[in-house]
C-alpha cells in the first residue's frame, strides 16, 4: 500500500515567512509523529499525535512552530516568521498499535531552507 | 532522559567484509528499537525492529541484538556491498511515543 507522502519535498523561504509542511500518513496509522534533522544533527523529536489524545508538543523548539492533526489523518506542521536556524529537513512518521506494533514508517521528508 | 549513541561515528571497509555496528542507550525501560537506513537526501528506511521482549531479528544479511539489561543493540552486516553505503540510524522507542535517535554510523563500502 501507499507509505507516508510529505509535501512539498523542497521548500525555500524568506525569513519571517510563515510555512506550512504537510503530512500524508498510512492509511489506519493512528499515530503520527513529526521530527526535524538539521545539518549535522541527529533527528530531533517535535511533536506526535495518538488517536483522538491532546497531542505531546514537549519537543517544538518555540511557540512559533504549531501543528494540526484534521480527522485523525492529515497533518500540517506551520511555522510561523521563519528563521534561519529553521532550515532543516522535516519528518513526518506514521505507526500503528497493530502488528508490529508501533513501528514508524517514514516519509520522505521535506527540505526546509530559509535565506 | 533516555541517550542513545553510536559507534563508530564512520566505518570503511573493502566489500565483502563482515561488520557490526553498535548502538547504547542509557535507559533500559523500552518497548522496541528501529535499525534505519538513511541515503543521502532521502528519508529513514525501517531495516528492522526488535520489540523489547526480543533478542534478536534477521532480515537476509542483516541481524539485529538487542541485551536490553546492557542497554546494547548491534547490527551486523554479512558480506557487505557498495549499495550498503549509507548512514545507518538506531532509535529506541516507548511504545507509541517518541523515538530517540542516535547520530548515525556512516558507512562506505569499497568496491
């Protein structure tokens, strides 16, 4: 079946432009998580959605990254007045309680760079 | 807060070697750990997951530890190629939360 689509793949900004990045999970996953990975660095976790649970935003860097999760599928991860430190490759995951449970199926990601 | 590191930071090798690399995480209470495979500019592929009741899993030449008392996971690698190349990523997780990644082990298979 289809595996976690993210778009767009590439996506060049301004600073102080807000973004949107989206996120298109496998179909049933009832988990969706989204991490960042900058130059250099590991993957750092941001935020992730359980079901119908109030989502964990223990990982967003700042208040000016938000995220919606519409209808238990969709996401949209938004930054707002973008940095540069912002330029990043984002990820966005997927899993089910099913067998195996929890695994995470990864998106391809989407290349943020903020000039 | 659970820390997991990799070594080596980077690996070489001639092809058609045997290899293993390492994986440690600092908290032993966890549900699985993920091997990835990352090409440069792609996303993570899954190579193999170890729920936490586990010792090990095989996927062709692939096999994954885990001693999760040690907190220790190793991959290792038969008869290796130059389409191995890659950076290879482990994460531990808590069931349905987070997973906690290491930097990664880049590996160059030599022709």
């Amino acid at each position: 079946g289809a595996g976690v689509s993210q778009s767009p793949s590439n996506k060049v900004t301004e600073k102080g432009k807000d973004v949107e990045l989206r996120c298109d999970p496998i179909s049933g996953h009832t988990a969706l998580y989204w991490y960042r990975q900058s130059l250099g660095q590991g993957l750092e976790f941001l935020i992730y959605f359980q079901g119908n649970s109030a989502p964990d935003k223990s990982g967003l860097p700042s208040d000016r990254f938000s995220a919606e999760r519409t209808g238990g599928s969709v996401s949209t991860l938004t930054i707002q007045r973008t940095q540069q430190e912002d330029s990043a490759v984002y990820l966005c995951a997927s899993s089910s309680p099913e067998d195996p449970p929890y695994e995470q199926y990864f998106g391809p990601g989407t290349r943020l760079t903020v000039t | 807060k659970q820390e997991v590191t990799q070594i080596p930071a980077a690996l070489s090798v001639p092809e058609g070697e045997n290899l293993v690399l390492n994986c440690s995480f600092t908290d032993s209470a966890i549900y699985n750990l993920q091997w990835f495979r990352q090409d440069p500019g792609k996303g993570l592929t899954s190579l193999l997951l170890i729920q936490s009741s586990q010792r090990e899993q095989t996927s062709g030449r692939l096999n994954a530890s885990l001693d999760k008392s040690s907190g220790r996971s190793t991959l290792y690698i038969a008869a290796s190629q130059p389409g191995d190349s890659a950076t290879y990523l482990c994460a531990v997780g808590g069931g349905s939360e987070k997973l906690v990644f290491g930097k990664g082990t880049k590996l160059t298979v030599n022709p």
